[in-house]
C-alpha cells in the first residue's frame, strides 16, 4: 500500500489488478458505485463486478467527476461479512452486519427505492464541497440499479451505461449540507 500523488494505491490479491483510491479531498461531482454483496460467491459476479469498477472509474473520470465504491454486505455477522466483501475486491469504504437493518441497505436500497434483492450494483451521483467544515453535501442522485444477476449481467454487456446528465444542473453546490 503506498499514497502517490493523493491516490492510495492498494492490491490486496496477489490475483487481481492492483487498485487505485483517490484520496484527494476535493469539491466536485462524486460518481459511487455500491456493491451489495451476496453471502455466496460466484467467479462471475468477481468478473463483473471487477469489470464493473474499471469501466465505470473511467467514465467518470472522463466527465470530470470523482469515482469512488462502497461495499455493502448484509450478513449478520461483521467478519463474515467482510470476507464477502473481500472476495469481491477492494473498497474505498465498506458498510457490514446486521443484515437488513444494515444503514447502506437502508440508503442505498430502501431509501432509492431498491427491490430487497441481493446482489445488486447501485451507482448514484452527489456533489460535494469540501471547501469549508462541515463538508456540504448535495443529494444523492441515483444513476443506474441492478437487482440480480440477471439485471447485473445485461448491464455487464450493455458495457455498463449510465446517464449523468440530470445531476449536472448545481454543479456548484451553493446548497446547506443534507446528510440523511
């Protein structure tokens, strides 16, 4: 692990690409990918889920914006599930344990309006300043859901789309800070 020009820079599988954090504290557009993991794996939800953060780290970085992912597991138990995580990949912040009652289930599937279904890939958008403490944040503007493998596999082969369009309307962010 070594921070190199504000990205922290980690392989936590001798297997799998190394992957790089942006850890820069800036204003600006964040694209997050969640992952909510199931308590089995498959080698092709790895697959995706890898191609996944690539192809979507790329195309917010095209457009300007900050890309950053979030591990949820919904298994009762905080170890096990982080070893689901971890067999996914690396995270930039993980939310485990208590299954349902899980906060990243909460906002990231209930709060979106999400079907009760794992695994499932949620990708949102939300602006951020970081110009002055407390950080403001702007609401969370869901891009793209897909609940199962199904959903997750099309989308895998559509080449991941998403359209960032409707969040672009405050890039400035002159908004009080809204943290659910």
């Amino acid at each position: 692990m070594a921070l190199v020009g504000g990205f922290l820079t980690v392989n936590t599988f001798r297997t799998r690409p190394v992957v790089t954090h942006d850890t820069r504290l800036q204003s600006g557009g964040r694209v997050r990918l969640i992952v909510v993991a199931p308590t089995s794996q498959s080698a092709r939800l790895n697959a995706v889920v890898g191609a996944a953060i690539e192809s979507l780290r790329a195309a917010a970085q095209r457009q300007g914006d900050m890309f950053e992912t979030v591990g949820v597991s919904d298994n009762w138990l905080v170890a096990s599930g982080l070893r689901d995580l971890e067999a996914l990949g690396s995270f930039d912040e993980v939310i485990v344990g208590r299954n349902w009652l899980n906060h990243g289930v909460e906002r990231y599937i209930t709060n979106l309006g999400g079907r009760a279904v794992v695994p499932q890939l949620v990708l949102v958008h939300q602006v951020i300043g970081t110009d002055s403490i407390p950080f403001t944040y702007g609401p969370v503007t869901q891009l793209y859901r897909a609940a199962g493998m199904l959903e997750i596999i099309a989308w895998s082969e559509q080449g991941f789309p998403f359209d960032v369009s409707s969040t672009r309307l405050d890039r400035s962010l002159q908004a009080e800070s809204v943290l659910p």
